[in-house]
C-alpha cells in the first residue's frame, strides 16, 4: 500500500520539483519507468495535468537526453514521443536562447553538447521504434511537428542573437555553432534543416551584424575538424551565389585552413560540382582570398579536363588580374611540365580571353626558351617536349588574331631553335625541330621548308597539335615509366602524370626544378653539319624579302 501511495504521489512531487534551471533528468526518467503503475491509480486527466504537465514544463536541456534515450524500448514509445514532441514544441526556443548566454562553465557546456546528439538521433530513433509498435500517436505527425519545430526556434534564437549583437551585448555561439554543424543530418521536409538555415540567413538583409552572426556560426573554431570540413562543404553546396560564401564564410579563409582546403581543393579536384557552384566558389575566392591562395588554386587547377572551368572561373579578367596571367601566361607553360589537354587549353583559353598583345607576349617568350641553346643542350626531353607543345599550341592561334608583323619576330626566333635542335642526336629534339621549323614556315606563308620525319607517336601528337585534332583518349606520350597514381579512396591528391619516377619534382618557380644533364662523349662527338646555318640564313634572307 505504501508502495501505490507513492507511486500516485510521484507525478504531483515532480510537478512541483521540476523547475527549468534544475537538472530533472533522473526524476523524469523514474516517471517514464513508472508510467504503467501511474497510468493504475490516476485519472486520465489527471495524468494529463501532472504527468504530461512534467515533460511539458521540463527544460528540454534536459529532458531530452532521457526521452530520446528511453526510444529504445517499444513500450509506451508512443507516448514518449509525444512528451519529446510536446516538449520541444513548447521550450525548444528559449532553451536555445539560454545556451548562447556568456560565460557558460564546461559543466553545463557539456550537457548541451549532450542535448545536440540527443537531437540528431530524434528522427532515426523515432522511426525504428514506432515500425514495430502501434503507436497511438502518428509518428509522422510528431517527426513533422518536431522538425518545424527545430526551424523556428533555431530562427527566433538567431533574431535573438541580431539584437544582442545589435545592443552591444555579448553572446556565446558555440552550441548554436555545433547545432548548425551536426544539422547537415536532419531531415526537414525534402531537405535538410542545414539548408533551411544556410537559406534563411542569406534572405535576411544587408548588414555587417548579419554577417558577423553567420560567420560566426559556420566557422566557429570549437567545432571538431572533420564536423567543420563537412560543414564547410555543405554550405558552399547550399549557397546560390558568391554573395551566400562571402555572408557564411567572409574573408576568413585568410586564416581557416579548413575553408582553404574545402574551396581551393576539395570542391574543384575531388567533387563533381553543379556548373553553378564553381562558378559561384571560383566569384568567392576572387573576391575574399589573398592573391596567393587564389594563386595557388589556379596552379592546381591544370589537372585533368579543365577547359570549361577556367573560362567559367576567370573569364576575361586575365586582361586586368597579374596573378591569372602570371600563371596562365608563365607559370603553366615555362615552369612545369603540364598534361598535354592543359597545354591546348589554356592556349585556347589564352587566345579567347587575353588580349593579342599579351597572347603575342606569351608566345615570344615561349619561342625564345625553346630556342635558347642552353635550353636545347641541358634540359630534359620531357620539359623540352612540353615546351614544344606549348610552341605549338599557341603558334596555331597567331594568324586568327591578326597581329601586324608578329611572324617575323617568332620566326627568327624559332629558327634559332629549329639549328639547334637539327644539330643534336636525340632523336625527339631532333624531330620537334624539324616540325616547328616546317609548321611555322607554312603558318609564316611564303616558301616552306620541308623536312622528312620519322613516323612516330610523337609525330603524331605534334600534327595533332598543329591541326587542332588531337585525339582526347590519346595518352600523353612520355619518355619514361610514369608514377602510379594513388587509390581513388586516399584523399590525397594523385600524383601529376608529367612527374617522372626518380625525377625531382617539378612544382615551384625555381630554375633549378629542371635537372640539367651532361651530354655523354660518344654524343659530342657528333660533327655538325657546316652548310645547316648557312641553309637557314639564306632561307630566312629569301621569306624576309618576299614579305617586303
């Protein structure tokens, strides 16, 4: 009897004990085990007065955890679900207000770290148990009730923020922050309740204490690395402009590398993204990052089909911006060793967007490195088969621009090159001569200077070249055994196909990168041929006075 008479009296104890500052988790969770015994000695309105009265007044800072925990078991679980519905419904917003409150000790901090994961797990949990049950209370009902419960109140907290900020009062977003984080998981409706948020923010007007809030929200420092770099990821997905980045991320990419890491790279080398979004990512990065984290994205963007990228990324702005034209310009073509599609597309690139006398630039100081006869004699066959693309490519491009007397500069440059090369015992470098000397000759117009080749694949790559058909399902042709690439599970970049094993790796400004090699004996012993620079002198006398 003792036994009944304190089971009646539990839910009128904890009506009056539950008060919202006070952890009630342990009561709450006496009531949800006793609720059969309850349900044998108390009317049904009375259950509904205190009983239900219990979780609806109860913080859900705290309550919360228990619900969600007690989902495990199917008896009452539809009852359950209604207390976390009608708790949530009622309390969810001020508890969220409460949480951005200054000066929070890590006591309580980690109860609401606590209270986040019970939130995450609402949906998964609720699901699983109301399928083996028949529940009183819809569950769909609930979990739709519950969801646009998280978008009002998440929205009311953040309008909170907006006035305190606005007032000059401090706040505390950590828990708001790890909310948005975790929020990516929550379904609502036909997306996710991240999306919801990331929207919302972006349609609230122009102002730097919007800005400040956001920013605050999405890169706030205490969110673990990996919930950050997935956070990161789904905003710049969610945003629909450079505008939205630029609200949820600002110019802190300067300084967070998580940001750095997710729009410089993981957006444009690991992702297949919507048009839209790299043209948006590519708007944010012009905008906010310093010139040499947007030069260094451009440099890494030289990998694999890019064409349409670059045009979509940088427009025309290589007419005004140094730091695209010091890499499409000088970088790409002189100072690595590049995928032949990179070398045909930014030419292409190149001839479309930059203006002709920084395209005839280019060109001229191309020419002048494949001519240079240190160039010829030192430098690896790989480099020099580059830059051998890269005269090619470009050269093609000269007579649709129109340039007044451009050809009579490169030729005489490139005829230079042509003597050397005719001169050396490699057959590759030999032949590369044969053909640019030949291609210009016919480009230049006039009398045409005829050689005879050796059919070879790199015969036919430079005819591809210079007839614009270079078949895309080519493989590169290399001079030597390339690196394997990495599994496409590791999430480290692959290697670049155009670095050769034992080689020094090809991937900064210096000089030095390229290896110079000795010429052996057995090749300097080779007698040059006494009537070439003559031959070539008198050709170039004759197409200089046929062009007069």
């Amino acid at each position: 009897m003792t036994e009944n008479r304190e089971v009646e009296a539990l839910p009128g104890i904890g009506f009056d004990e539950i008060l919202w500052d006070n952890d009630c988790s342990a009561l709450l969770e006496v009531i949800i085990d006793e609720i059969d015994k309850i349900e044998r000695y108390l009317t049904q309105t009375e259950i509904t007065s205190c009983v239900d009265g219990c979780f609806l007044n109860a913080n859900p800072l705290y309550a919360v955890p228990v619900l969600v925990s007690c989902l495990n078991s199917r008896q009452n679980a539809d009852r359950i679900i209604f207390w976390l519905t009608s708790c949530l419904r009622e309390n969810l917003c001020q508890t969220f207000k409460d949480s951005i409150r200054p000066n929070t000790d890590d006591f309580l901090h980690q109860s609401y770290v606590q209270f986040v994961s019970s939130l995450m797990f609402i949906r998964e949990k609720a699901s699983n148990v109301t399928t083996k049950v028949n529940a009183i209370h819809s569950s769909s009902n609930s979990l739709a009730v519950i969801e646009n419960t998280f978008c009002s109140a998440i929205c009311n907290c953040l309008r909170y923020v907006y006035d305190l900020v606005t007032s000059e009062k401090d706040v505390d977003l950590r828990v708001i922050s790890l909310l948005v984080a975790k929020s990516r998981t929550v379904v609502v409706q036909d997306s996710t309740l991240l999306h919801y948020i990331v929207r919302w923010l972006c349609s609230q007007e122009e102002s730097p204490v919007w800005d400040r809030i956001a920013q605050r929200v999405f890169t706030d420092e205490s969110v673990g690395s990996r919930d950050a770099e997935a956070l990161i990821t789904a905003v710049a997905l969610c945003a629909s402009s450079a505008k939205d980045l630029m609200r949820c991320f600002g110019f802190t990419i300067r300084r967070n590398s998580v940001i750095r890491r997710v729009c410089c790279t993981k957006l444009f080398l690991q992702r297949v993204c919507d048009p839209a979004t790299v043209l948006l990512v590519a708007q944010y990065l012009h905008t906010a990052a310093t010139p040499e984290i947007f030069l260094q994205t451009i440099e890494e963007l030289h990998v694999n089909d890019c064409l349409n990228l670059k045009k979509r990324c940088f427009g025309f702005t290589i007419r005004r911006n140094p730091v695209i034209r010091r890499v499409c310009c000088t970088k790409l073509f002189l100072q690595r060793v590049c995928d032949p599609a990179t070398v045909r597309f930014v030419a292409e690139y190149l001839h479309t967007a930059a203006f002709p006398e920084i395209y005839l630039q280019t060109i001229e100081a191309v020419v002048s490195v494949w001519s240079d006869p240190a160039h010829v004699r030192y430098v690896a066959v790989e480099q020099q088969m580059h830059l051998t693309r890269v005269v090619l490519a470009l050269g093609r491009w000269i007579n649709e621009l129109k340039i007044p007397n451009a050809w009579q500069k490169l030729f005489d440059l490139a005829i230079q090159g042509v003597e050397q090369r005719l001169a050396n015992p490699d057959a590759v470098i030999r032949q590369s001569g044969m053909f640019v000397g030949e291609t210009f000759s016919m480009w230049m117009g006039g009398e045409r200077l005829e050689f005879e080749f050796q059919n070879d694949n790199w015969l036919d790559e430079m005819q591809g070249i210079r007839d614009g058909k270079v078949d895309e399902d080519k493989n590169p042709i290399t001079v030597v055994q390339l690196e394997p690439v990495l599994d496409a599970v590791d999430m480290q970049m692959p290697t670049s196909s155009s670095s050769a094993v034992n080689s020094q790796p090809i991937d900064s400004d210096d000089e030095e990168d390229f290896k110079a090699y000795d010429v052996p004996e057995s090749e300097r012993s080779v007698e040059t041929v006494s009537m070439i620079s003559t031959y070539f002198q008198s050709i170039n006398f004759e197409i200089t006075n046929s062009q007069l």
